[in-house]
C-alpha cells in the first residue's frame, strides 16, 4: 500500500509539469521546429560539404542559431503564449538549448565516425547522426523551457 501511494505521489508531480493543452502544442509546434532544424541543418551540410571538411560541424553550429530563434518565437507565441519578455526569455532560449545543441555538436562527429564504420551509410551517415541528434531532447526542452525560458517573472527576480 505505501509502495502505491508513494507512486501516485511521483506521477501526480510528473503530471503536473505537462499540462495536456500545452504539451500537445509543444509537441506539435516541436515537430515542425524539427522538420525546420534538419532542413536547415541538412541544406547548410549539402552546401558547405564540397567546400570545407567536416562541414556538418559547421552546418550544425550555424543552423543551430537559426533554428533556436525559430523554435523561441514558436514557443513564445504558440505554447507558452507569454507576452513581452522577448530578450529575456530569448537569451534563456540561448541557454536551454545552447548546452544542447554544443553537446550535440562535440558527439556528432563521433557518430558520424560510428554509422560510417558499423553500418553501410557511408555518405549519408552526417545526415542520419543529424537526425539522431535532433531527436534526444524534446522532453528535456520542454521541462527547461517550461520551467525557465518562459517561465513567469517571480517577484524579486525580475532582474535575474
């Protein structure tokens, strides 16, 4: 009995941190911030790959930044629906995804080395390791954009 009690507990606490209406919008507005981040990732790779090696670094680096403002005022405007604020929460954006996307950046080439020498994608392994990489944070930005990028002002840290 105080195993299930303690798990209602947990889960009624998890619950709590996706509001159904907000969650389904973040999901929908997050899968066309995906289709706009790995095409911007995937065009910037085809374009800058007979130019300079391991353009896929730099394609991840420079889609990166576009694809945060893309994905901040989706968020701002359609999930979270917050008004004002747009350098405050932008630069908390910055941050959220920031970790992200340059832990995403130093593995990629390692998983591009992995595809290309464990599977038959050889040309299309930055691609697929793209695609891999945008795939491994929508819950987690969701919670850090909920609970920080977006998250109201609480009194006595409006300047923080």
């Amino acid at each position: 009995m105080l195993h299930t009690v303690s798990e209602n507990r947990w889960s009624a606490r998890l619950i709590h941190h996706f509001p159904p209406g907000q969650f389904g919008r973040y999901m929908v507005v997050g899968a066309c911030n995906t289709i706009f981040a790995y095409s911007t990732y995937a065009g910037l790779t085809a374009l800058l790959t007979p130019h300079i090696p391991y353009a896929y670094v730099f394609a991840s680096l420079i889609a990166g930044l576009l694809n945060i403002t893309f994905s901040f005022l989706n968020y701002k405007w359609f999930v979270f629906k917050t008004k004002g604020n747009y350098l405050r929460e932008w630069s908390r954006c910055i941050v959220v995804y920031g970790g992200t996307a340059l832990l995403s950046t130093a593995v990629l080439p390692v998983t591009v080395f992995f595809l290309r020498h464990f599977t038959p994608a050889d040309r299309s392994a930055p691609y697929i390791a793209g695609a891999i990489q945008m795939g491994t944070g929508a819950i987690a930005g969701f919670l850090g954009h909920k609970n920080y990028s977006f998250a109201p002002v609480r009194e006595g840290l409006e300047n923080s």
